[in-house]
C-alpha cells in the first residue's frame, strides 16, 4: 500500500469511529465527561473531608493546625517545579515567554521551599514541646 | 511514567495530608501527622520532577538551587523563631504562599505547554478561569498577610485605620476585579492578566488595614483559607490532584477557624472583616472614672494568698505572650504545686493572636498539656476555685459581657473568673482592654490589682514563695 491509501484508509476509519461515537452518545450510551467535572468533584468530596477533619483537631493544636496547612499548602512548588523546567519549542511560544516563565517558576520553588521547610520544622519544633503530666 | 501512575501517586500525597491534619486531633498523633506530611509532600515533588520535561541540567541545577535557597532560609526561621512570634511568622508563610501562586498563575500564562494547558493564545477558557481566580486570591493573601504581619511584629500601629467612603472603594475595587476575570477568561491578555493581579494586590492590603489587632486571630484564619482556595484555584489550573485536595483542605481549615474565632467574640465574620473594632472613636467608656478604688497588692501579698488556697486556676491573655512571661508563670506554679495547692489554666478561644497562641507558649514552659483546658470545659470550675490568677487577660473575663447589653462585648463568652474566691489581676495599668470597655470586675471586693510588668511580677512571686 503507498502512503496515499493509508491516509485514505486511517481517515475512513476515523470518520467511522466518531459516526460510531456520536450515535452512542446520542443514545446516552456513551457520554465524554469533562475533565473539570472530574475535578471539581474531587475538590467538593475534599472540603467535606476537610470539614470533619479539621472539627476533630483539638483547640489546643490549633496553632500547628495552622502551621501544618501552611507547610502543605506549599504543594504549589508541582507547579514552580514545572515552569523552571519549561522548554522552548519553536512555533509553540516566544523564547522570551519561556524564559519569564522559567524566572517566575524559580522565583515560586524559592518561596515554596522556604515554606515547606520552615512550616515542616517549626510544627516539629510545636509538637515535640506539648507533653503529657508525668 | 503513564498518565495514570502519575495521577495515583499525586492522589496519595492527598491522601497523606489528609492523614497529616488528622493527626492532629491529638499531641501524640499529631507528631506522627507530621511525618505524613512531608512524605506527602516528598511524594509529589518526587513524582513532578519525573514528568516534568526537562532533561536539561542547566533546568536541574536551577531546581536544585531553588530548593536550596528556599530550604536553607526556611530550616533557619524555623529554628530561630521564638514562640511568642508564631503568629507573625505564620502570616509572613501565608504571604509566601500567596505569592508563589501568583507567580505559577504567571508562570502558566506565559509558558502553557509545559504545564500542558495548550499553547498561548489558545487556551481553555476554564483553565483561564481558574488562573484569574487563582491568581487573584493569591494577590490578596499574599498582600494581607504581609499588612498582618506588620501590625503582628509591631512595624505599624495595630490600632484599625479607617477612612471615608472605605467600604465604597472597597466595593467598587472588588467588581472591577470580577470584571476584569472575565475579561482576561475571554481574551487571554498579559495586559488584563497584570492589571488583575495589581488590582488584588491592592484590595488586599486595603481589606486588612482597618481590622484592630486582637482581631488579628480571625484575620490569620481568614488568610490561612484564602492560601488555600488559591492553592486550589492553581491546583484546577494544572489539572492537579494533589493540589486540588490540599487546596480544600487548608480552605476549609482556615474558614473553620475563622468561625471559632468569631464565635470566640459573639461576633459575625462581616463585623470583624468591615473592620474599625476597637479603635479610638468607638471606645465605650462610661466607667472610666480614673478616682474609683481599686484594691492594690504586692506580690508578696500575692504569693501569700495563693499559697494558702486549695485550688487557682490561672487564665493567661496576649499580656502574658508580650511580657514574655510563660517561663516565671510556669516556676510559679511548680512552687504552688510543692506547697500543694492543686493548679490549673484556662484558656479562652480568642486569647493571643492567633488560634491556640497560649496553648503553644504553655508548652513551650513546659506546662503539661492535660493540666490546660478550654473554656467550656474549665468554666464550671471557678464557683469551686479559691484563686484565679489573671495575666494580661482582660475583655474575656469582663462580666459585663453577660450582663450590660449595651457593651460592644455584650454576648461573648466570657471565663467566669468572677465566681471564684478570690481574682489578682496582673496588668501594666488600669488601661481599658482592647474593646475599650472598663472592666467592672477590677472594682469589686474580692479583685486584686497587681500593678506591673507581669514577667516581673510573677519572678517577684516566685521569691516571695
């Protein structure tokens, strides 16, 4: 087969596959959920938890409490993480783009990290000093 | 690695902080929390550098010193920071968190592909939702907490600023800023995309500048869920698991506290947020008759009284974190103790500055835990109590809170201090307390004045017994 007729063939197929996926749809067989619902769905169950978990802490934790959601809150350094190693694709973006995007990114990891480390420490630092009547 | 394994493994960094907030419900749980939390957090970072798509070692090196810097200045605040300054402290990280999601937002604006958003020009128009809110929550925290953090260090005055028409501009700032999320979601603009974040920047500081000092325990919580729901706003941005989870997590967190506080003070969330308690022109002093008596003692008078009751409880406020005066209180009481008079503390939900301030500094004295107890639990006893020692306590022992309601505090929950035989109260001066109300209790027969710095009167204390 030359190139042509497997063009030819993929596209044929690829016409088939979505006639095929829009009648299922249509049938309410098969329906594509968004990612975002997906998402959001996680972000709602995630506040309930965080609704009976955070009722459950004792009030005299509450000072960690606050130190500890500090340090995890610190998760965004994933997203610092991802711009400082952002790459230059020619056609995709301006080589100046990337590179402010690589400096805010670096900027972020610093912030990140000093929170991470300082917030993990210092709850450390609380917790070990709460002692029970000996 | 596959999609898939990517997305279980950021999952189980969810999962762990989860784990991490739930040991928290009690000391000894709670250290092990704390492990969970950093292995969550190892996990994620371990589980982003392998997807991101560098291979470049000049990207690696940046990471690494990154991580460095940030590392080395957080192990160095966190082992040098005194105490009595966690509350400061806590709203400088909130203020770091707020940025870093300003700069990601910024970040993923300019460089789409490699957070795998699409390309500039062409984005989703719900991930430019979510970069416009994120962003813009992570201004104001970052610009709040850093407003709070000045009047919590002493920079500024902690008293409220307000000015004419405040709420107005607030009002009409905080429309623009939805206009201006709409317009950057429709048409992808740097420019609107800056303009955005100056204009939060901006609310930011003008929304925390006129709320009072001792409100700063709301403001903290308030800012600690804000982090949060930026976080989260990030987190919908990258399509983030993790980030989505802790993002809830620590957004539910701060508003949970936010409303202890609040109901800490029998005040709404809008009272505290509008602003203006306790500042100059409010301050209700019908009482303030400087001529009125007062029984003043020594601290050899109180030392004598204390050693000779059964039972004290002591109630400790912000004066005692001020005065740095947690160490002498706990000395105190070990010589109480050896003379055997049963001692116990109370505390009040809103004392301090910040959720828990007083439990940390008892611990830090070395106060067992189990001997500390709350309010509700701890305001039966006083009727029973022989002595209740106040120090730099003022508003939450003021009965007038029960009984006047003309008072600004007039609902609050208050330790009935007043019911137990005996009340020394250490104070600098008969200055009203942060509401501004006189506080009938320092009048009566069975009160006490201990006029003085109160790390001094306490050592003074510990010498006489």
């Amino acid at each position: 087969m030359n190139k042509e007729s497997i063009v030819n063939v993929i596209d044929a197929a690829n016409v088939e596959a979505i006639t095929l996926v829009s009648n299922l749809e249509h049938a309410g067989v098969l329906d594509v959920v968004d990612p975002f619902m997906f998402r959001l769905s996680i972000f709602i169950l995630a506040i309930f938890i965080g609704y009976y978990v955070i009722w459950s802490v004792t009030p005299a934790l509450h000072t960690p409490l606050m130190s500890v959601t500090n340090a995890i809150s610190s998760v965004i350094i994933v997203g610092a993480l991802l711009s400082v190693g952002a790459n230059f694709i020619p056609g995709s973006a301006e080589a100046s783009d990337i590179f402010y995007a690589k400096t805010f990114g670096f900027f972020a990891l610093i912030l990140a990290s000093i929170n991470i480390f300082g917030g993990f420490l210092v709850s450390h630092r609380m917790l070990a000093m709460y002692k029970k009547k000996v | 690695m596959s999609a898939n394994i990517v997305a279980f493994l950021y999952l189980v960094s969810g999962v762990c902080f989860i784990l991490a907030l739930r040991g928290l419900s009690n000391p000894e749980s709670a250290r092990l929390g704390n492990i969970f939390g950093i292995s969550g957090m190892a996990i994620a970072v371990l589980t982003t550098l392998t997807i991101s798509a560098t291979t470049n070692i000049l990207d690696g090196m940046l990471i690494i010193l990154g991580i460095t810097i940030g590392g080395g200045i957080g192990i160095y605040i966190a082992r040098k920071i005194p105490m009595t300054a966690m509350p400061q402290l806590v709203a400088a990280f909130h203020s770091l968190v707020g940025l870093a999601a300003v700069l990601v937002a910024a970040a993923a604006l300019y460089a789409p592909a490699a957070m795998g958003i699409g390309s500039p020009g062409n984005m989703h128009m719900s991930s430019l939702v979510e970069m416009g809110l994120g962003v813009t929550i992570g201004a104001i925290t970052f610009t709040g907490s850093i407003v709070a953090f000045t009047k919590l260090q002493g920079l500024v005055s902690g008293s409220p600023l307000t000015f004419p028409k405040q709420h107005l501009i607030n009002l009409l700032i905080g429309i623009s800023l939805v206009l201006m999320i709409i317009a950057f979601s429709l048409t992808e603009s740097h420019f609107i995309f800056w303009a955005l974040t100056f204009t939060a920047l901006l609310i930011g500081i003008l929304i925390i500048i006129p709320i009072g000092g001792a409100d700063m325990p709301v403001v903290i919580s308030m800012l600690n869920s804000y982090s949060g729901w930026a976080a989260a706003g990030i987190g919908f941005t990258l399509g983030n698991t993790a980030l989505i989870i802790t993002g809830a997590l620590v957004g539910s967190s701060g508003a949970i506290l936010s409303y202890i506080m609040c109901k800490g003070m029998n005040r709404s969330f809008f009272n505290v947020i509008l602003g203006g308690f306790g500042s100059d022109n409010n301050s209700v002093s019908s009482d303030t008759d400087e001529n009125r008596p007062v029984k003043r003692g020594s601290a050899e008078d109180a030392a004598f009284i204390m050693k000779n009751a059964g039972s004290v409880i002591i109630v400790p406020g912000y004066g005692m974190a001020v005065a740095q005066a947690q160490h002498a209180l706990r000395e105190m009481v070990d010589e109480l103790k050896k003379a055997g008079v049963s001692v116990s503390y109370a505390i009040h939900p809103v004392a301090g500055r910040m959720p828990g301030h007083m439990n940390v500094l008892l611990a830090e004295a070395q106060v067992p835990y189990d001997e500390v107890y709350e309010l509700e639990d701890i305001n039966s006893q006083f009727s029973q109590t022989d002595v209740t020692f106040v120090i730099g306590a003022n508003d939450v022992t003021n009965p007038a809170a029960k009984t006047d309601p003309q008072s600004p505090i007039y609902g609050m929950p208050i330790l009935d201090v007043e019911r137990s035989g005996t009340v020394l109260f250490i104070k600098r001066s008969m200055a009203s307390g942060y509401a501004g109300v006189q506080n009938e209790l320092f009048f009566r027969d069975n009160t006490m004045m201990l006029f003085g710095d109160a790390k001094k009167m306490v050592e003074n204390i510990v010498k006489s017994l």
